[in-house]
C-alpha cells in the first residue's frame, strides 16, 4: 500500500474522478466504468468493453489535485514521460486535463452526478 498526507476528496468524489480520469484517457463514457474505493484509499476502476466484452481494470489514486493511475497489475504511470493528470470538481462536473511532456495537453469535462 502506498502511504502519504491523507486527500482531503470525499471517497465518493475520488470514484467520481478516478471515473473520468480513465474515460479521459481511454476515451471511453465514464457511465460504463464502475469505480470503489478500498480502505486503503486506493480506487480501483473496471469497465466492460461494449464492442467485444472484455473487462479492463486500473488502480488509481489522487495525490492534491493530480490523478495518478496504472493498470490493476502493472505500474503507476508517474514516471517522466508519461502524462500528468488532474482534476476540478465543479458540482456534478469532473474536469480533467491531462499534460504530455511534448507540452501538448487534452481537457475533458464529464457530468457525474455524486
């Protein structure tokens, strides 16, 4: 388990962010993706592929107002070169904004209703 300041996000909204950090980045409906958190505070994240069915599964975690994600079994992705992601939470909206190292950036926005 990973150890660091307590967030201060609900666990409720850190499903609701972990939701629509992994439909950002998978470019997928973050209605499809289920999200928990575990006592430890770690959020693991599944959705089911509509096209074929097969079932993809992450782990993420919220560090401030930064996203950090892996698959379920593999790394985290905060290495240099991956992206760096974070998050607003506006009401029912979830912005999230994902940086690349190139300077390139994306931003999506998702109503997820708490």
């Amino acid at each position: 388990a990973c150890s660091g300041p307590a967030n201060s996000v609900a666990p409720s909204d850190q499903a609701r962010v972990c939701r629509a950090a992994i439909g950002s980045v998978m470019g997928r409906d973050p209605a499809i993706i289920r999200a928990s958190v575990d006592s430890d505070g770690l959020v693991r994240v599944e959705y089911i592929r509509p096209d074929d069915r097969k079932l993809f599964a992450y782990k993420c975690r919220l560090e401030g107002t930064r996203v950090v994600w892996g698959n379920a079994d593999g790394r985290w992705r905060n290495d240099s070169q991956d992206s760096v992601i974070t998050f607003a939470l506006l009401g029912s909206a979830v912005s999230i904004i994902e940086k690349w190292p190139d300077g390139s950036s994306t931003e999506n926005t998702f109503d997820i209703p708490p």
